[in-house]
C-alpha cells in the first residue's frame, strides 16, 4: 500500500526544535513521520515500535489534499508500516 523509498536512499531526518539535540537515526516512539501513497503524503505518530523493521502509529494527517479520509485510511487511524515505507521523521 505505502511508498518503499529506493533502495540504497535513506529516511530523511528533520529536527523540528533547534535545541532539541541530536536526534537519534533510527524512528523512535512518539516521532512523526511521512510516508506516502501516490503523490499523498500520510502524516503519522509512532505509537509503538513493534521490531527493527515494523512500526504502529496513528495517521493525524493527510497532505497536500487535507482530507479525513485517502483510499480508505482515516484520520486516528491506527496503522502498521515498514521501516522501508517511512520517506522523513521529526520529532
């Protein structure tokens, strides 16, 4: 269902507080992160990390469309994804 980025491309990394530290390189419980469907972003909080390659997090977002609902996802909706399938993370 979710974008895999290109083989060899990284998660791209984004501190969104200036004095927040060095963020961690791998996502971690409580950052947001994008992961996309077509051109749609998927705007999601990582609730839960369920192993090295697998997350569970709530969709609070879809953008450019702004939508309650993408292809059958809904806002508040509790997800897995793929390490794979995450394209950036804040915190």
């Amino acid at each position: 269902m979710f974008l895999k980025r290109t083989p060899g491309v990284g998660i791209i990394y984004a501190d969104s507080y200036p004095n927040a530290g060095k963020m961690k390189n791998t996502p971690q419980k409580g950052n947001s992160v994008i992961l996309k469907i077509d051109k749609e972003n998927i705007l999601v909080k990582i609730e839960e990390i369920l192993s090295n390659e697998t997350f569970k997090g709530k969709i609070y977002g879809f953008e450019p469309s702004f939508s309650e609902e993408f292809k059958g996802l809904k806002l508040e909706e509790s997800i897995e994804f793929q390490e794979v399938n995450i394209i950036s993370c804040g915190e």
